[in-house]
C-alpha cells in the first residue's frame, strides 16, 4: 500500500531501496541500490552476518532515554530499566502502555523502534535519501495495514514509494529473482522458530498466462527445538523427536509433487538437529539454510512494484491479500462494443483504487465482468442504481469510485453529475458492494 498517489519522479542508479522485516520476536533490513542487482542485509554487527534485530525497546527510569534492539536486550534486566517487549502485538492490540509513570500510544512506541533500528542504514544512506521502502510482516490483515501506514507516516521518510506486503508475497518476490532451475517445479520454505513450524509451498500453474503462482502454508505448533543450556540427554531425545515429525511433514508435503528447492529459515535451523530429515530433503533437490529470505524478498518485491522484471511481467501471484479475478464492463466506446478493464487481478485489495466517468441512456444499472484467475467461470454482477430520477436529457453522467474492504468484497460508489449545463445533475449518491471470489 502506498501513502499518496502521485508520481515520485523515476528512480536514478544509486537510488537506495530497503526491504524491512518486521518481525514479532525480530526485525532486519535488506538494501539495494538502483542498478545493481545484488540485495545486501544489514548486520548488527559489521563484518558478521548477523542480521536479527530484537523487536525491542527498553526506557531508563525517570528520563526520555530509550535503547532498542541488543542494547535494549543487553539493558533490560537493569533495576532502573523498563523493558518493552512484543512491540507488534502490543500495537495490535491498541491500548495505550504504562510506563514510568506515563502512558505512550503503541503504535508510537512502535514507530519509534523502526527509525532507531534504521539507523543502521547510516553507513549506506540516512533515513532522508532511501528513496523506497518496503515493510513485509507476517500476517497482513486490515489492522497491521493501518498500523504500518500510521508508523510509515511519522518516520520522516522524504519519498512516496512505501509499500506493505506479506512474508508469503516476499518468498513469492524472492523466488522470482532467482535462477529458473530453483523454481521449475515446486519451492518449499520452512521457517522454524524454535517452537513453531511454518511451511510454505510455492506452485506455478504454467498451464495460464500469465503464469498464476499459488502459495500454501502450513503451521505446526508441535515441533519444539530444545534451548542449548538443556542436559545432552534432554536435548538429544527432543532433537530425535523434532527430527521424527519433522521427516513425517515432509514425506506428506512432498508426496506425489516435484519439489525443485526447499529454503530453511530462522533460528530453529541453527542447530543441525534434523539428520533423517535433512537426509530426505537434500535427496534430488537443492537445499538453502539462512534466515534473511523475508528481508531479502521485500526488496525484490519493491523492485518489482517499480519496475517488473521479465518473470515478473510473466507472472501474477494469488495470495490471500490478493483481488483474485480481473473486473471490467462491456461498454460502447466510438460506437463500438469493447470490454473495459477496471482492476486487475493480482492487485493487493488494500492498494485497488479506480475512478472513471461514464454515459448512461435509460439504464439504472451496471454490470460488471468477473473473470476469476483460479479456473472459475466468468461471472456477471449487477448493482442496480434504484431511485434516480434521471435529467431528462438524452444521457446522464456518472462518476465511479472503486475500493476493496477485504479479498473478496468491492465497494463503488456512483455519483450522479447530470449532462451538461442544461440537465444539471441530482447529486444522488449510491454505495454499493458485490462479492468476488
């Protein structure tokens, strides 16, 4: 979702573009710099690739003194210290934070941990000269988008181009930018936490065009890696198990499918814990371990926003924030019947904006084509314009407004503008919605 619909001017090479993590536990920031094709991440300390940064915040007692990240790890024990942990899930929840005798809004809070964090851009570009962001978060529903457009409008950024999407949009976007051997079949990421399982599996139905790229996830709350301070043989038993279930999820995710690479994430991969497992995985397939894909994948998704690639052009992704059918009208254009297009599929439903105007005769309805991209059969949908009284003059004028409130739900609303200066318009408004699917 960008903050305002106006054109920024074109990027320049040395334009820089950040992808930002945001994660519950924690975040990272990848860059790149406009034309070249390597996409870099931040380490927290130079020179190692270490990339996490605690999503934490941390005051000192009595005085606006705030510490985020390791330094906020490193402090929060300290008697004088209030520590703010769960930074996502505090703003979520929206209810203001006692803290040292004050209370701060979350989503402020929240804010305030982004641009301490960017300051590790410094060293690359100051926060005023990244000329576009991209923010990818876990789950993407309608109240993270509010928070992330609230955040991105007090962090002093100079440019427009700031966009959200979702880890499963930024392994799609990751995916497009690497060699097509990795991607010719299916595409498994695995992201482990070390108590939660999260897989997702990548299909490309080439038999369309474009190309309708499908994501499934799977969550496993089970498969529990043990902490490295337990007894060897308490380990060793939970390693054994993790490693039995993790095997059995597999064999019932590959069974009967081609899968071309598989990616391990996150810092239940950190320990080699999974001999049978990795044993089954690595057999025939290609196998990554690292825990920088999400960053990563948000700067090629913001790449791809402003300037697609070519299997980006091939391609159209169907996720769950996605508009999942194109949408136009049958219409007389120069006296001639042609099809309309108003949005297109593949769009996020917090992003869909049209505004068109139109003539009308004697009608007072409109129908709108639905073309589903999953394979479903076009459909026609009807919103009836009830009650208008008409100008009396041969054609009536009307301005429509188009807008998603969720996947599956447009909204428009019709305004009528009459037909010139003799058959002024009523001023009549109808807001209607109609299901897609």
């Amino acid at each position: 979702m960008f903050l305002e619909r106006k054109d920024d001017g074109k990027l320049h090479k040395g334009s820089v573009l950040v992808g930002y993590d945001l994660g519950e536990q924690y975040s990272q920031i990848s860059y790149c710099v406009y034309g070249q094709e390597e996409v870099d991440t931040v380490a927290t300390v130079v020179g190692t690739k270490q990339y996490n940064i605690p999503t934490m915040l941390c005051k000192r007692k009595g005085v606006n003194q705030w510490f985020y990240g390791k330094d906020a790890v490193k402090n929060a024990g300290e008697e004088e210290m209030f520590p703010v942990e769960g930074l996502l899930a505090l703003a979520r929840k929206g209810e203001q934070i006692s803290l040292d005798d004050e209370d701060f809004d979350p989503v402020a809070l929240l804010t305030l941990f982004i641009k301490r964090s960017m300051t590790l851009m410094n060293f690359i570009a100051t926060v005023e000269k990244i000329d576009g962001i991209m923010f990818t978060v876990d789950e993407l529903d309608d109240r993270m988008v509010e928070i992330l457009a609230q955040a991105s409008a007090n962090l002093g950024l100079k440019t427009t181009r700031i966009f959200f999407q979702s880890h499963t949009e930024s392994f799609y976007s990751f995916m497009l930018h690497q060699p097509q051997e990795l991607w010719n079949y299916q595409v498994l990421a695995c992201e482990h936490d070390g108590r939660r399982l999260k897989i997702y599996r990548m299909d490309c139905n080439k038999r369309t065009t474009p190309v309708v790229v499908l994501i499934e996830e799977q969550v496993y709350e089970t498969l529990v890696i043990p902490e490295e301070d337990e007894e060897e043989t308490i380990r060793q038993d939970a390693y054994h198990m993790a490693d039995e279930r993790f095997l059995g999820i597999l064999r019932d995710m590959c069974s009967g499918r081609i899968i071309s690479s598989a990616y391990l994430l996150g810092d239940g991969f950190r320990v080699d814990w999974g001999e049978q497992s990795m044993q089954f995985l690595c057999r025939n397939r290609r196998v990554f371990r690292g825990n920088n894909l999400f960053s990563r994948g948000a700067c090629y998704g913001l790449l791809e926003k402003l300037e697609p690639s070519e299997a980006g052009a091939g391609h159209v992704f169907l996720g769950r924030d996605k508009l999942k059918s194109n949408i136009g009208m049958n219409v007389l254009r120069q006296g001639n019947e042609s099809y309309y297009a108003l949005l297109d599929a593949g769009e996020n439903w917090y992003e869909v904006e049209k505004k068109c105007e139109f003539l009308l005769a004697g009608e007072r309805e409109l129908s709108f084509v639905v073309t589903p991209l999953t394979g479903k059969n076009i459909e026609t949908r009807t919103v009836a314009l009830s009650g208008g009284s008409g100008t009396g003059g041969p054609y009536t004028r009307y301005c429509m407004e188009m807008s998603m409130s969720g996947p599956e739900t447009v909204q428009i609303r019709v305004a009528d503008l009459g037909f010139g200066e003799l058959f002024p318009g009523s001023g009549q408004v109808w807001e209607e919605s109609f299901s897609v699917v």
